[in-house]
C-alpha cells in the first residue's frame, strides 16, 4: 500500500508562521506609530525652539507654560513608548501562548489522527482514537469519522473473513461432492458400455431369432397347406373307398345271382339225367349234354363261391382300409388344425420377435443416448469440480487478503486445495481424491478485544477510566 506524505512545511510551521506574521504586522505598527509620535515630538522641541526664541522679549510666565506643555508632551510620548512596547512584548507572549495551545490542540491530533490512519491504511484495523469530551470542533468530528470508519472496515472485514471461510468450505465440499458425482459418473458410464455391448449383442440373437421365427413361420405354413392337403386327400381316398365298398357289394349280389343260377342249372341238369335215363337209349346223348350242363354248373357254382369268398375277403379289406382312411383322415385332419394352430403360434412369435427386435434397437440407440449424456456429465462434473477449486483457490486467496488486516481475530490459515477429481477411490487413477472435507473454521475474537464495533455516526462522548490503559487508543 503506497502511503501519501504531503509535500511543503507542516501545519505547525504555518500557524508559527502565520502567528509570526501577526505579530511582525502589530510590531511594525508599534514602531510606525512610535516613530510618528518621535517625529511629531522633534518638530514640537523645535517648534518650541523657534517659539522660545521668538518669545525671548516676552514674560516669563509664558515661557514657563510652554517649556511645563512640553515636558508635558515629553511624557506623553514615554508612556505612550512604554505602553507600545509593553503591548508588543504582551502580544508576543500572547503570540506564542496561542501557537502552543494551537499546537497542542490542532497539531498534535492531527498528527496522531494521520498516525492512525497511516496504521489503519497499513493494515491495522484495531487502531482508535480517544476524543474528549469537551471537544466539538472539525477535528474531534474527523477522529469520530476516522472511528466509524475503522469500524465499519473491521465489521466489513470480519465479514468477508467469514464469506471467504464459508465459500471455502463450500468450495471444499462441493469439490469433494463433484469428485464423488464424478466417480459414480465413471463407474454409470462403465456400466452402460457393458450394458450397450450387452445390449448389442442381444440385438444380433434377437434379429437372429425373429429371421428364425420368419423362416419357422414359413415353413409352418407350408406345413399347414401340405396337411390341409392331406386331409382333402384322405377324405377323398375315403370317398374312394366307399364307391369300391359299394361296387364290391354290387359284384357281391351279382355272384348271389350267378350261384343262384348255377344252382337251378344243377337241379335242371340232374332232372335231365333222370329224364335221359328214363328215355333209356334215346336219351343216351342227352344224358351226355346233361352231364356236362351238371359238370358246368357245379364249376359255376364252385367259382361263384370262390368269387363270393374273394369278394366278401375284398369288403372285409375294404371295409378295414375305409376305417383306416377315416381315422387316417380324422388324425390328418387334427394335424392340420394343430400345424395351423402351431404356424398362427409361430406367426405371432415372428410378430413379436420383430417387435421385441424394433424394442431392443429402440432400447439399444436409448442406451447410445445415455452413455453421451453421462460422458457429457461426467465433462461438467470435471468442469464444475475444476470451477470448485478455482473458487476454493480464490476464497483463500480473499482469505489471505484478509489475513494482512489486523483485525483482533485469529485468522486460520489457508487450506491446501483438493486433488484431482479424476481419481478412483482406490488410488490408482491420476491424482488422489479430496480427503475429508474440512470443517469450517470459526472466526473468533480473541479475549480483551473491543466489543462495540458497531458505531455507524462520528459521537463525541466521554471515555470510561477503565479503557484508559488500552493500547488501541490514541488520545488527543
């Protein structure tokens, strides 16, 4: 702090000089006042000279009353020196009487009030002056001003001392809070590149499993078409079957007619015979031809028989395979209704696989989202953590600042700022995370300190005894 030293002679040394001047002023109007009552006194002596001479003829009377007029003028005129001279030295004892009190009462204030401010502007803001109580001129009200003054800078200071502690401890915890939302930061950033790559390959097998679910759902399809199919075949080899069934029962009947005939063919045959043998030779040729009618007969009638055997053999089949096709046909038919329900099953599979596939990509760009945000996060946590400890910094640095002012309070000192927010708790990372954030410390004032700092207008009041000792005051 630079201190100004005005330049010039001293108050003092004006006033002495100012007072000088007065003095040499009435000094100078003595001697001129005494050196024309000497010049009036000269041209009386010669006055009475010219006249005495003038008036030698005359009476003595006359000469006597002039010569009594002049030792009368010549008196005058020594006490009028005496009392010059008197006044002269009076006024000079006046002169250095008031130069003395000025000097005590103006100059020796103002220069202790100029000690004061120069202790005030150096730092110490403890300093005060003792004004008396009589006192009511510009000087008392300029110490009085110079009082409130060093009281509303140490109020001001001590305010900012305990701004500049709580900034600090704040900067502090912030500082230890963002290394904190830092470090969760990383580990959030960590876990979401886990859960994007996660995610990631889900994605692959769940577009893996809806292609799956497609070709299945195709194939199902196809499936239920071939067995839709199926069954219309069955029904028809059923219908089949039920016309061969039919028409073997048709044959059936027609070999019933041929057994028939071949039976009234037998019966006729053997009356032949009997009516041959009766016409004796005469029939002999008719016998024959009945004879081979009968032989013809009976190998209608055993053929018939083997063709109703063979027939009945073929409707048993028949009947067996048109059971076997309607079961065929009924089992076709549930596996149809099955391979259908299974491809609906299946469509919907591919339906929500698709879904689940557009979710999980959905899901997969959200999670690309978060992982920008949190790397952006994690750069404003760094941002605001390195803004934390400049703030830090600069309460310290206020911190001293106030420290330089002697303000009758212990002042702490500054705190060592906290590392590297990019640490990992663990301590391997590249700079170690703040310790324990500190607590704040307390401004306190020190025992015997002034407790009345809280003067906001120049007063000119008494001083208690009990404060006369203190070393903070200056009198004047």
């Amino acid at each position: 702090m630079e201190t100004f030293y005005a330049k010039g002679a001293s108050l003092k040394t004006k006033l002495v000089g100012a007072f000088g001047a007065v003095y040499l002023m009435f000094v100078i109007g003595a001697a001129t006042g005494l050196y024309h009552m000497s010049r009036i006194m000269d041209e009386a002596e010669k006055a009475y000279a010219v006249a005495a001479s003038a008036t030698a003829a005359r009476d003595t009377t006359v000469a006597v009353m002039d010569k009594t007029g002049l030792e009368q003028a010549r008196a005058a005129y020594r006490r009028a020196r005496t009392v010059t001279v008197s006044a002269a030295l009076l006024a000079l004892a006046l002169t250095l009487a008031a130069g003395f009190y000025l000097a005590r009462t103006i100059t020796g204030p103002l220069r202790r009030l100029t000690d004061a401010m120069l202790r005030a502007s150096q730092g110490d803001l403890t300093v005060s002056l003792r004004i008396e109580s009589t006192r009511r001129d510009e000087i008392a009200e300029a110490g009085g001003a110079l009082n409130v003054l060093v009281d509303e800078l140490n109020d001001n200071m001590r305010q900012v001392l305990a701004a500049s502690e709580a900034v600090s401890g704040g900067a502090q915890e912030l500082s230890g809070s963002a290394w904190h939302l830092s470090t969760l930061v990383q580990d959030q950033s960590s876990s979401l590149e886990e859960t994007a790559a996660s995610i990631e390959e889900m994605t692959g097998a769940v577009k893996q499993n809806a292609d799956n679910a497609l070709q299945a759902d195709k194939l199902a399809a196809e499936s239920s078409t071939a067995a839709a199919e199926s069954a219309v075949l069955a029904s028809s080899i059923k219908r089949s079957m039920d016309l061969i069934n039919a028409s073997s029962s048709k044959i059936a009947n027609i070999i019933g007619v041929i057994d028939e005939i071949a039976f009234q063919t037998n019966l006729l045959a053997l009356n032949a015979a009997v009516e041959a043998a009766r016409a004796g030779e005469h029939g002999r040729g008719f016998a024959v031809v009945a004879a081979e009618v009968r032989n013809l007969a009976q190998r209608s009638a055993a053929a018939a028989k083997e063709i109703k055997s063979l027939i009945h053999d073929s409707l048993e089949k028949v009947g067996d395979g048109n059971h076997l096709v309607s079961v065929s046909g009924s089992k076709l038919e549930g596996i149809a209704a099955k391979v259908k329900k299974v491809a609906d099953i299946i469509a919907e599979i591919s339906a929500a696989s698709q879904e689940q596939a557009s979710g999980v990509d959905q899901v997969n760009r959200t999670i690309a989202q978060m992982d920008t945000a949190t790397q952006t996060n994690a750069t404003k946590v760094e941002e605001l953590s390195s803004t934390s400890r400049s703030l830090a910094s600069l309460a310290d640095q206020l911190r001293s600042l106030a420290g330089k002012f002697n303000l009758g309070v212990d002042v702490a000192p500054a705190a060592a700022p906290g590392g590297d927010i990019r640490g990992a708790p663990g301590g391997g990372a590249t700079g170690a995370g703040p310790g324990p954030v500190a607590a704040r410390r307390p401004v306190t004032e020190p025992a015997g300190a002034r407790q009345n700092v809280a003067r906001r207008k120049p007063k000119i009041a008494a001083v208690a005894k009990a404060s006369a000792n203190d070393g903070t005051w200056t009198e004047f």
